[in-house]
C-alpha cells in the first residue's frame, strides 16, 4: 500500500480554567479547544517492522532523538489488535516547537495511529482509535480526532462544537520550552483558579466569539510567565500588533495565540514580527 501522509495539526486552548488538584493528582479544566492548519507532518508506510524516523527543524529538540508517544502509541495499537508491534515506518517532520503548549506529541501520535490504521487495513474507527490515544495523555483523544471541542474534566470529556468558526490568528513562540509538569506545580504554589465552563456564546460570528473569549483566561499563564519571562515579552509583543484582537497564551505555553479580524491582517502582522524578532517561531494560520 501507498504511504499514508497526513496533518498532525497544532492544538489551541482558546481558555483554559483550571481547578485545584484533586486526589487522584491531576487537575479539573474546562476549556474550548480549536486546531490549526499548521502543525508537522506524519507519514506511515508499510514496513518490516515498527520504526520512527524524525527530521524537520524542531527534530533534534524531542528527547532520545524519537517522539516517544507515537512510538508508545503504536505499540498500543498493537496489544489492542494481537499482533504485536504493528509493521510501519513512521517518519515525523517536527516543524512544532517542542514543550510549547500545541499539543504537538500528542497531535503526532494521533495522526500515527490513523496512519497505521489505513495502511494496515485494520477494522477500527476514531472512537476506537481515541481509547487508545488516552494512553498518551489527557489530550491524546482531542488530538485525535482534531476537532472543535469542549474539554473537562482531566481534559478527556468533550463535546464537540460544530459552532465554532474559522478564526484567523497567529502563533508566536519566543524558542522557550515550557514544561507542563513545571507550570502545573507553580500553579498549584499559587492556589488560584477554577474549572468552570461558561455558557456558550449567544452569537457565533467571528467577531462576537472573539468578544467572548476576551471574558475567559488561561489559569495557567501567569505561573508559565513567572517560569519562563520570556512568554511575557511574547504577550506584550503580540499585544502591540496592529489589528490584533485577543492575546492569550494557548495551554501550559510557551506559545502565545493572537486573534485577528482577517487573514491578511493575521499574515501582515507575522510578517511584521517576523522582522522584529527574527529568532522566535511566528506563523499566520486559521483556527477551526
């Protein structure tokens, strides 16, 4: 069979409350998740046996020169069907920042598993495909199926919101790392936050979404600034560019989410940036 390339695209939190830890250690959220149309690319094809290969710019920055969640995964998929590591090369173009709020291993481990799934002609649909890529993490079910949602819970309840519209926007990230484990445990040092859902916008245009959100947070973006001050000089930045509407940091960061009215006006202010501060990773996209 052909080889199957596709999309892992970037996961965006566009809020993101979050409540104190409970007793099993991880924390209540709610929040409203969106994807990208940039994200790396995920190419499995039949193979001898099972087999990661990482290149793009951002390769050289996963730990052990592999992402570890596709390959955890795969051998997931395998114990599932019975038939052991299942036969496929997967080669990841890293082309996200690594440990920057996007979602990026578990978006790559997602579009692995539908890969492996095509190639081998395996009967298993998404949902069936989203209780193995729990494994991965909270995230990994999003990520799979990579569309609008709702999250609560640890993040694994969601609710799909068809509603949601195309939001022109443009993510920065200063070339950071920011590690979840640490952001969380500065967050719970502070003791502030709450997993509550708002109600849903009245109004679903673009412009009226954007007014909404501008009245929820990121509970985790002041601990992640106090961590990392450089996701503060990106939220100022971005803060400062013309036509922009809302900033917010997406997730744990270290990336930085900028809303805009326009396409263009998302793509003229990355260009923008881009001149300014030549060494972060800036890139005009459409959240959907």
């Amino acid at each position: 069979m052909a080889p199957v390339r596709s999309l892992a695209p970037a996961k965006v939190n566009l809020f993101l409350h979050v409540g104190p830890v409970a007793g099993d250690g991880y924390h209540p959220l709610a929040s409203l998740v969106a994807f990208a149309d940039t994200g790396d690319g995920v190419t499995v094809e039949p193979s001898a046996r099972l087999s990661l290969a990482v290149t793009g710019p951002f390769g050289r920055d996963l730990e052990d020169g592999g992402d570890n969640l596709i390959l955890k995964a795969l051998r997931a998929l395998g114990q599932a069907t019975g038939a052991g590591d299942p036969p496929v090369a997967v080669t990841l173009d890293k082309r996200l920042p690594v440990a920057a709020g996007l979602g990026g291993g578990s978006s790559d481990a997602g579009a692995a598993l539908k890969g492996a799934r095509d190639v081998l002609g395996l009967p298993l649909d998404d949902e069936a495909l989203a209780d193995l890529a729990a494994g991965v993490g909270a995230d990994g079910p999003m990520c799979l199926h990579a569309r609008a949602a709702w999250a609560e819970g640890r993040g694994d309840r969601l609710t799909f919101e068809p509603r949601l519209p195309p939001l022109p926007a443009l993510l920065i990230n200063p070339g950071v790392p920011s590690p979840t484990g640490a952001v969380y445990r500065a967050f719970d040092e502070g003791g502030a936050g709450a997993a509550d859902r708002p109600d849903p916008p009245g109004d679903w245009r673009p412009s009226s979404v954007i007014d909404w959100l501008a009245a929820q947070r990121n509970d985790l973006e002041a601990p992640a600034v106090a961590l990392q001050p450089e996701i503060g000089e990106a939220l100022g930045e971005a803060a400062g560019l013309s036509g922009v509407r809302l900033v917010r940091m997406s997730g744990s960061g270290a990336t930085v989410l900028a809303l805009f009215d326009t396409v263009e006006a998302a793509a003229a202010a990355g260009r923008s940036l881009t001149l300014k501060r030549p060494g972060w990773w800036v890139r005009p996209t459409t959240l959907r």
